[in-house]
C-alpha cells in the first residue's frame, strides 16, 4: 500500500484563491454564498490585501469541512 503525506499550508490555499479570482477570473464556477461572498471583497485586492480576508474565511471553512484519516484514506481508494 502506498504511504501519502498530505501538507497542507493555509497560505497556499489563500493564494489559490486569490489566483483563482484576480488571475483566473473563476468566480463564475463558485456556487456556495459564502463562497461568492468572500469573492466579491477580493476582487482586484492584491495579495497581501486578499490574504487578511482569506486566512480567517479558510480556517472557518476548514473546521466546517473537518475530515478524519480514515473517511480520506476510503476517498482516497475510490
């Protein structure tokens, strides 16, 4: 069985969605409220700006989307 080390770094994650909104221009994919409205106060901030707004938008999100070893280890394997 193959061993998986998962990193996750918030500050990575922030800037995927800046990257996603002011780069990419992606907003028209988000479907969630929260989502969109987190969106819409980073539209044409920079980085620094986004991130203030992002890192406690994500570490909200993040306890709402808890995931356990084993629940990933079964999505994982498909």
């Amino acid at each position: 069985m193959a061993t998986y080390e998962i990193i996750y770094d918030e500050i990575q994650d922030a800037y995927n969605w800046y990257s996603a909104i002011n780069l990419f221009y992606q907003t028209n994919k988000l479907k969630d409220e929260d989502d969109l409205e987190i969106a819409k106060k980073i539209i044409g901030l920079n980085f620094s700006q986004a991130k203030e707004i992002l890192i406690p938008f994500i570490r909200k999100r993040n306890k709402k989307i808890s995931m356990s070893p084993k629940k990933f280890e079964r999505i994982m394997r498909g």
